[in-house]
C-alpha cells in the first residue's frame, strides 16, 4: 500500500496539479510542494517498514517492487532531491512563467516513476518505469524551447529511445536465456542456464540501454548538451537522480546477473574508466558554469562505475573484502553525488534567476558579496573533491580501496589495475582543479568589466528565504555525511557488508591518496586554468567542439548515411533493377512471341492457300471462295458469317495447340 | 444458425453501397445518406460478431464450378480475428469519414465504394479455401481502385493505376498458388496445420509458395511490390487509415498466414530456402520502409512507409514458422491496426483542419490541437515499442519468438527489429516535437486562430483509438490469451 502510493500517487497527483493549474497557478505550485513533502514522509515510513508489493495481471508480466537497504535510502534521497528541488524552483520559476503547467505535471509523474524504478523487484518492472521517466523528463531539457534547448531535447530524446530499445533487446534476451527476469530468482537461473553466451549479450545490451541514461561512454552525448538548457531545478535531477537511474540498472545487472563474469567486470570498468576521465577533462576546459558541472557529472558517473566493475572483478577473483569495499564506495558515492549536484546546481540555479547568463566570464565575481551561497557551493565544492571530513573523501577513498585490493587480489590485472589506479587519481585531481575553477571564478575573482563588478556588489540579494533554507540545508549534508560515523552506518544499510563498520578513514594510507588527488589538483588548477584557459584575463573556450561524438558520428549515421544507403539498396534492386527489368522483358518476351506466332499463322495461311484451299478461279464469280473451314462451319453448323470466321481462327488454334502438346508430349516421354 | 448466415454480412455492405448508386439521394443531403450508411455498417458489424458468436466452424457452401474450385465460407479462428477487429473499426471509422468528406465532390460514389469494401473484406476474412479467398482478393482490389483516385488529379490517377498494377500482378502471381494448393491440398481448403498431401516440399511446391507469399504478399506491401503503398497515400485520410493500414494491407498479411498456417503448414517449409528468402525479404522491408519514413517528409506518405514496415514486421513473425512468431504475427496485426489507426486519423485531422501535409508544417500546431497530438503522440510511443502502450507487447512477443527460432535469422531479424524501432521513434516523435515544441520564429500557427482542434466527430475515434491502444497496453492478457488459443489452432 505503502509502495502504491507512492509510486502511483504522483501520477494522480500530477494529473490534479494540471487540473488546478489551469484556474490557480500559485496553488498549483503549494500543491506540487506539498506531494513532494508528502513523498518525503512516505519514504521515511518506507526506510522503517520495509514492505514489498506485487500487481500480477497487467503488463507483459506484472509489477514487482520490494524494498531493502539500498532501495529504501534511495527512495529517501529521491523524495528529498524532489522536495528540495520543487520548493527552490517556486523562486526560480517567478518571472518565466510559460508551459509550467504541462513542465510541473511532468516532473511530479517523473518522481512516481524514479521511485517505481527505485522499488522495483524485476527488471522488467524497472524497465517499465525507466521509459515512463525517460519520456517525461524530456520535457524538462526542452522547457524553454530556444533552438539550443530543441537541438538539446532532440539529441536526448533519441539517445533515450535508443537506450530504451537497446534494454529491450536486452531484457528480451535474458528472459529467453534465464527464463526470468525477478532479481530474486536470477542468479540460480543464470547459474543453470544453457545459453550462458546470450546472458553475456544481453547483459552487454542492458549495461548499454542503462548507460545511455546513466552518461557512460560512449552514449553520454546528451548529458553535456541537456542539462545547461534544462531549467537548474531539472538539471538537479537530471544529474542527480536520473543518471542514478540509469546506475541503479546497471549495479542491478551486476549483483543478480553477471556476479562474477570477469568480461563484463572489465567492460564496465574500463568504460567506467574512459567515462571518468573524459568527464574530468570536459568538465575542466569548459567555460559554462552549468555545463561544467554536466561534465563533472558524467565524470562521477565513471567514478561509479568503475566502483561497478571493480566490485565485479573482485567477486569473480573471489575477494570478498574488495568487492564488499567496492560495493560501499560505489553505493555511497552515488548517494554523495546525488546530494552534492543538488547543491551544486541548485546554486548554479540561483545565478541563472539572477542573470540568465552561464559563461563564466559574464558570471565573474557576481557571488562575492553572497555569503550564504558562497559557504553553499563551497561545501558541495569540497565535497565532490574529496576533501577531508566532506562525504565525497569517504566514497572516494573507498572507491580508491577498492582498486587497491584488486592490485593485490587479481593478479592477471595488476598491471593495468595500478595504471587505473593513476587514472582515478588523476581524475580526482581534475575534479578539485574545475571545481576551484568554478569557485574562484564566481565568488572570487573580479570581473574584467569594472562597472559590472559594481552593479554585481551593489546588489547583495541573490535568494528568498525559503530558498536560502534548501541551498543552505542540502549543503549542511556534505558536512554530516563526511563523518566516517555517519557514512559507514550509512553504507552497512545500503551494502549490508559489516567489515565496513570498522573501516578507518583518516588511516595515513586513505589519507596519502586523498592527498595525491588533491594536490595534482591544485598543480592541474595553477598550471592549466591559470596560465592555459585565462589569456588577457578572460576564460577561453577549449571546449573541443569538432570532436563531437555526436555531431561526428551519430547524426549523420544515424539520419543521413543509414536512410540513404537502404533507400538506394532498395530504389536499386527493387523497382530499377528487378521490377522495371522483369516488367520490361516480360513485354518483349510477349510481343516477341506474338509476332512470332503471327508471321507464322500467315506464312502457314499463305501455304494454305496455295496449295490445299487454292481458289478456284470462276470468272464471274465475284465472291471469292470462303474457304474449306469457313463452308464447313457455315453449311454443317448453319453459322452467321463472322461467327464463322471467328469459328475458323478458333479450330486453328485448337489445331495448333493440339500440335504443340503432342510434340511436348513426344518431346518429355522419348 | 445456419451456417448461410455467413452471407449477410458479406453481402450486406455490398448490396448497400450499390443501392446508394439507384437510390438518388443529392450529394448535399448529408443526413439522410449517412444515416443510411451508418445503420448499414452496423448492422453488418452486429452480423459479423453474431457470426462469430453462433456459425464458427461450419461451412457455407455458395457455388462450385468445377470439382475442387468452390466459393465456400467459414469463420474459423484466424478469420474471426480479421473480421472481428474490422468490424470493429469500420463503423468509429465512418463517423470520421462523413466528417472528413463533408465538402467534397463525389462523395456519394466515395461512400459507396467504401461501404462496399466493408463486405469484400469480411468476404476475405470469412473464406474458406482458397478460391473464394482469391476471388475476394481481386475484388478487394478492384472495390478500392475508385477510392484511391478519388480526388481525380494527376497523382491520385496515376496513384490509381500504380496501385492496380502492382496488386493486380500481385494476384496474378497469386493464381498459381491457388491452383496448386487447389490441385494438391484438399482442394484449397484451409486446415489448420496444413491441408497439402505429402511430407516434403517439393520445388513445385516452394515456387508456389514463394509466388502465394510474393503475390499476396504485394497487399502486404513486401519487398519488392511495395511502391504502391507511399504513392497511394494520395487517397483520402479515410482511405489511407482504414483500408491502407488495415483492412488491405492486412488482408495481405491474412492471406500468408492462410498460406502458411492453413494450406503449405509450417513443419513444410520450416528450413527450406523459401523460407529463408520470404524471412529476408521481410526482414529488408522493415528497416528499409522505416530508413525510407524518416527520409520522407509528407505526412501521409511517412506514415504508409511506416504502414509498410510494420507489415513486414508481421510477415517476419509468420515466416519465423512456429506458433510463438504466428501469435507474435496475430497480435502485431490487431495492435498496428489500432495504433496505425489512431496516427493515421490524427494527421488526417491535422491536414483537413489546417489544409497541409508536410512535416515541416506542423511545427507548433500542438497548441491549436492539443488532444490530437496528445493522441498522436501516445500512437507514436506505442509504434515505438515504449511499454504500457500496446505496441510493447507485440513488439515483445515478437522479439521473445525470433529468439527462441534459435536461427541466425531469427536473431538477425530481432536486431532488425531493434533497428527499425528506432527509425520509427525517430519518424513518429519527431513530428510529436515539432508540434509541441517549436523552434522559436517557426511556430507557424501562434497567429491562427483559425485552426482549431478537431470536430467532435473526428475526435471520437482517434479518442477511442488512443484509449484502446493505453488499455491494451497495460491490460493485454485477455487479447494476448485468445490469440493464444487461435495461434494453437483452437478457437
């Protein structure tokens, strides 16, 4: 009941908020607020009761959702990002107000379908209720409807509808292979299946289906493009809990389907991997404050990822303890990453209400005078960088652990698994450097335009009161869950691994690393973003456009070079090289034929006459002989004249035929 | 009930749409002629389901010419699905038309000829060899040849002579098989498992399967005799939706399960080549109509490529041989209908209301009509494959069957299928942004205040269309069990 309602409420809810929105605006808006709060309690009730729920009846097999340790502290940080998020946009939304009916109606069914893929006890349910979300929150990416935000909304769309194929294929071939598709009853049924190649395959397609919305490489082409367009509440959710979604599949996969496949651990993590440093690199070189923090977004993502991949590869060397580690650092940093974007791009959203620009040299210098939101965004700052007693150390550092014991553990990787090593560090390092970038941009530097910078100081408010209350308060939660204390009974819940409860996090090892990435960071931030990004005191745009994935690859196979070539394939051989021809020589063939048959029926008609029905001359006479047939049908049948002749050319015919079949028959038999 | 009941609804549309030519009612007098054609449409639908209440699985034996070549009808289980998913689309369809063609020229005939239609295609459905299926075959053609040219224009003429050219030879190809299966079934009577003698197929009997699938297949709008369909789109929206999506173009359809299921039986030809060359060719025609759709950029002529794809996909799960890609086929057939339905009556009511039929026009015309393109919308995700949508369970039944054929072709087949998927997200929700989202400085009709949403009369069925598609989608299992029994031969 308890599962019902909050997965199928907000669809009613959102429904009756389209309904008052249309005669009351601001009560739609309290109203929005008051399901999200409400969302919130039911998600509180949830971590206590734990209950589970099957529908059977509808659908190609019915709905499953259950509910543990993971699930219910994800329908928790689902609800809340919601409620945060809902009661900040009521601000941001104050000037623009067009199309907020049809935007609110769509986020609050998102939340029921977040919390119905978060819940979910099958893949087929989780299936399901990604798609539903996939669709609604397009319309959040293309909300403002500005050619940027169609292109934007298009590319989003159609890397969802791949992705959503893609899971089909693959949740096709795994109910085929194992026969089910519950999470409860996979393993055994992956265990004792015959096809174990097509698992394989279709755990490959499923990895990609929820990769598309996750951001992995290479299907991450829509993150950097959608979520500066999407307004900065969307784009909190979009990068905080849909990419989770899109994570949320993939663990799944990982821990009911392919526990211990090596191969699959190793694609995971090296995308995870490509994923993780091409994000840290992105993030660093762009110049858009929101587009940044896309990238950096898809660069946690990898961190996750290769948390996935190493949590696989530790099981399938029969570590217990890596892939315990592996497990946690992956949950938790999900959790960290989720709360941090909210922060993070809710304040980002801030700076949009108040300016409507992103590029950095515009915003430049504008939160000097801002205290809240300078103490806000540097919390989340600190967090996502791994600084010591912020959450993201912890994840981080478990993340790092987890690499560490698959050195020592899988002895056939350790090689590659030191470089990874280095890659996670380095990318740690990035990580620090685009976040100081940002910091120092916004709330430190001056702007160039000195009567900007004055009106920028002049003006010290940026948010009202009750948005204050959610910056400031998603940011208090860096602070509480950077305390081991609280982050490892957090992390014992989600995981249930209980050596967790007893790891150290200030060790000087854990410390080392951290360390490592933090000051690689600092160098990165010196040497690059000072001396490289910053010439003649304003930031250059390095954002490697040319090497678009998607306006280099996808686009053009996808609308131009595969219509093309199965359209000339088919405009060839089907009508001008195999209907014209056949038409064509089935008409020679014929008029060929005919006239064969004919010159022939006069030559023959011609000997005729000169030899066995030669006219009798009879001078006098002036009607010429009819002929032997033509007299025989007249005076045996007493036939009119044209019947006759006709009668004539028919008894030909047969004449003819009969000959033609006696040869064929002396022809097949002898 | 005697089993010559089988008759009225046949006879009943025809006989009804040839009075409409003695009976002299003026074109203007809308009431009257419509009242009239309503009443009759009904009352055929209401015999077509007493048909399938009360005589399935008796014979009605009309005529025979000679020994073997009978007219002979039956409503068993595979016809009972086509005619009972006709019956019930014709008359929701009729409402749309008389409101679609309030205005034009020669809408008596029009009328007339698409009641008539209504009689062949139950005929088709109701036949019961071979023969009787052929005959209503040619007069499907010929009753639909009218409403295609219908406008009188150079293309909707030479529309017209396409269309007969390419169905016509199509049947030609057809005679063959008939006389074959005639010769060597049990004189063409649909078994179902197969009523040919023998254990093997012959060569013989593979060119006359080859020709029956190719030949029918041309209604079908199967790889290489699939040109009619785009260009024939010309016709009126009635026209294009009801008989170009449905009626015959699945006769098409129907008449290779007939093939397959009732005369040739699957064990026959299960891994012969025909085989693979039928499943080849279907499995081309989907991607290729899907590649063709997205390329296209008039409305109409977009979806009948879409129209083509689909029935290819239909034709793949048929020729896949076993009862899951049958079933898979069966379903497929009723959830395009319903879907292709509801998109084709949307863009028809976008066209008639607007008067354009480019892609590029609809940008922002969701605002003016949005339950339209709601409706439009909703078809467009269901074509797609997205769950809660019909289209997801056929589109599933049909990826669990090319699997479990355990061939390459199957699974070569299945990724086309993912392919062509895609094609069509990319096709049919394009048109979905466009209308809701346009471009700042292209939303053509911000200023119009002329276009308005869609007569109640239009809306009703794309109304109920769209429902019938979210309903069947989340609540499939009662249909997908029937189809079940029909696909086991039972039914």
């Amino acid at each position: 009941m308890l599962i019902a309602c909050m997965v199928f409420g907000p669809f009613l809810c959102g429904l009756v908020s389209f309904l008052i929105g249309k005669k009351n605006e601001n009560a739609r808006d309290l109203f929005v607020i008051a399901v999200t709060a409400a969302e919130l309690l039911l998600s509180f009730l949830l971590w206590r009761e734990m209950p589970s729920l099957t529908i059977g009846g509808i659908l190609p097999s019915g709905l499953t959702f259950t509910t543990d340790g993971f699930r219910s502290v994800y329908a928790v940080v689902t609800a809340l990002m919601w409620a945060f998020t809902t009661t900040f946009a009521k601000e941001y939304f104050k000037e623009e107000r067009e199309n907020l009916n049809r935007y609110w109606f769509f986020v609050i069914v998102t939340l029921g379908a977040t919390e119905g893929v978060m819940l979910s006890a099958d893949l087929m349910t989780s299936f399901i209720f990604f798609e539903i979300l996939s669709f609604t929150s397009f319309t959040w990416v293309i909300h403002e409807e500005t050619p940027g935000a169609v292109r934007a909304g298009y590319t989003y769309l159609f890397i969802a509808v791949i992705g959503g194929l893609v899971l089909f294929m693959g949740l096709a071939m795994l109910q085929y292979a194992a026969g089910t598709l519950s999470f409860a009853d996979l393993r055994e049924a992956v265990l004792s299946s015959e096809r174990p190649e097509m698992i394989f395959a279709s755990g490959v397609c499923i990895l990609l289906g929820f990769g598309c919305k996750a951001g992995m490489f290479p299907v991450h082409v829509w993150l950097p493009k959608a979520h500066p367009v999407a307004p900065s509440p969307a784009s909190a959710l979009l990068s905080g809990i849909l990419t989770k979604v899109g994570i949320y599949g993939i663990l799944m996969t990982s821990l009911y389907a392919l526990t211990d496949h090596e191969q699959f651990g190793l694609i995971v993590l090296l995308l995870g991997v490509v994923t993780m440093a091409l994000g840290a690199l992105l993030a660093l070189f762009s110049i858009n404050l929101k587009r940044t923090l896309a990238c950096s977004s898809m660069s946690q993502i990898g961190f996750i990822l290769t948390g996935v991949g190493m949590m696989i590869l530790n099981t399938a060397a029969e570590s217990e303890e890596g892939a315990g580690i592996a497990m946690s650092g992956l949950m938790l940093h999900m959790t960290n990453h989720s709360l941090i974007k909210l922060t993070l791009f809710m304040a980002a959203g801030v700076v949009v209400m108040n300016l409507h620009v992103l590029t950095l040299d515009e915003i430049r210098g504008w939160g000097r005078n801002k205290p809240f939101l300078k103490l806000s965004f540097a919390l989340g700052a600190l967090g996502i960088s791994g600084v010591p007693l912020f959450n993201g150390y912890i994840s981080k550092t478990l993340l790092h652990e987890g690499i560490v014991e698959g050195i020592h553990e899988i002895h056939k990787y350790s090689g590659m698994l030191s470089v990874i090593e280095w890659v996670f560090l380095v990318s740690g390092g990035f990580t620090f450097a685009y976040m100081l970038k940002l910091f120092i941009c916004v709330f430190v530097q001056k702007n160039k335009d000195e009567k900007r910078q004055k009106r920028y100081d002049q003006n010290p408010y940026c948010m009202n009161k009750a948005s204050t209350a959610v910056v400031f308060g998603s940011s208090l939660l860096m602070v509480v869950l950077g305390q081991p204390f609280v982050s490892t009974r957090l992390a014992y819940r989600m995981t249930g691994f209980e050596e967790i409860l007893h790891f150290k996090a200030f060790t000087l090892e854990n410390l080392k690393g951290g360390l490592i990435s933090l000051s690689i960071g600092a160098a990165v931030y010196l040497v690059i973003v000072r001396r490289v990004m910053i010439r003649k005191d304003s930031y250059v745009d390095l954002w490697p456009k040319g090497l678009d994935l998607e306006d280099l690859v996808y686009r053009p196979v996808l609308t131009e070079i595969l219509p093309t070539a199965v359209g000339f394939i088919a405009g060839i051989f089907g009508e001008n090289l195999v209907l014209r021809p056949l038409c064509k020589a089935g008409f020679v063939i014929v008029s060929v034929l005919t006239r064969l048959l004919e010159s022939t029926l006069d030559a023959l008609l011609l000997f005729l006459r000169k030899t066995v029905m030669r006219e009798k001359k009879v001078i006098g006479a002036e009607k010429p002989h009819p002929g032997l047939l033509r007299t025989l049908a007249t005076e045996l049948l007493g036939a009119s004249d044209s019947v006759a002749s006709n009668f004539t050319f028919a008894m030909m015919m047969t004449c003819i035929g009969i000959v033609v079949i006696l040869c064929t028959i002396i022809f097949v038999i002898f | 009930m005697s089993p010559y009941f089988l008759l009225v609804p046949i006879l009943l549309p025809i006989l009804g749409g040839l009075s409409l030519f003695f009976l002299k009612i003026p074109e203007e007098d809308d009431h009257r002629r419509n009242v009239l054609l309503e009443t009759i449409v009904l009352l055929t639908s209401a015999a077509v389901w007493l048909c399938l209440l009360f005589v399935r699985h008796k014979n009605a034996e009309v005529y025979s010419f000679i020994r073997g070549f009978s007219i002979e009808f039956r409503a068993d289980g595979l016809g009972s699905l086509f005619a009972g998913m006709v019956s019930l689309m014709w008359p929701l369809v009729m409402l749309y038309t008389f409101d679609y063609m309030r205005h034009d020229k020669g809408k008596n005939k029009f009328l007339a000829f698409y009641v008539m239609t209504y009689g062949v295609t139950v005929g088709v459905a109701f036949a019961a060899n071979m023969t009787t299926l052929y005959a209503f075959f040619e007069m499907l053609t010929l009753v639909t040849i009218p409403l295609v040219s219908h406008y009188k224009n150079h293309d909707s003429m030479f529309a017209g002579r396409k269309y007969a050219a390419y169905t016509i030879g199509g049947s030609g190809l057809g005679f063959f098989t008939v006389v074959i299966s005639t010769l060597y079934g049990e004189n063409g009577n649909f078994l179902f498992g197969g009523s040919m003698r023998g254990g093997s197929v012959s060569l013989l009997l593979a060119l006359a399967f080859a020709a029956g699938f190719f030949g029918f297949g041309a209604k079908a709008a199967v790889f290489p005799l699939h040109g009619w369909l785009p260009t024939a789109s010309v016709a009126p929206t009635p026209v294009t939706a009801l008989l170009h999506a449905v009626a015959v173009v699945n006769a098409g359809v129907f008449a290779v399960m007939r093939l397959v299921w009732y005369v040739f039986g699957p064990e026959r030809l299960i891994g012969t080549p025909v085989q693979v060359v039928c499943l080849m060719a279907a499995v081309f025609t989907l991607v290729f109509a899907a590649a063709m759709a997205l390329k296209e950029r008039h409305f109409k002529r977009r979806l009948a490529y879409s129209t083509v794809s689909n029935l290819s996909y239909m034709l793949f799960g048929v020729m896949l041989l076993s009862p899951a890609g049958y079933e898979a086929g069966m379903l497929h057939m009723l959830f395009h209908g319903i879907i292709k339905m509801s998109l084709f009556l949307c863009a028809g009511a976008f066209m008639h209301n607007t008067g354009n039929s480019y892609i590029y026009q609809v940008n922002g015309v969701g605002k003016r009509m949005p339950v339209t393109f709601v409706f439009y919308t909703l078809g467009g995700l269901s074509l797609t494959g997205v769950p809660l949508f019909c289209g997801f369970i056929s589109k599933w039944n049909l990826v669990m069957a090319g699997l479990s054929a355990g061939t390459p072709w199957g699974i070569a087949g299945v990724a086309a299928l993912i392919v062509s998927a895609f094609l069509c997200a990319m096709y049919t929700l394009s048109v979905s942004v466009r209308a809701f989202f346009p471009i700042e400085g292209t939303d053509w009709y911000r200023d119009r205040a002329d276009v308005k949403e869609a007569s109640l009369l239009m809306l009703a069925p794309i109304a109920v269309f769209g429902i019938a598609n979210v309903l069947l989608g989340i609540w499939p299992q009662p249909v997908v069990s029937l189809i079940h029994t029909i696909a086991s031969g039972g039914f």
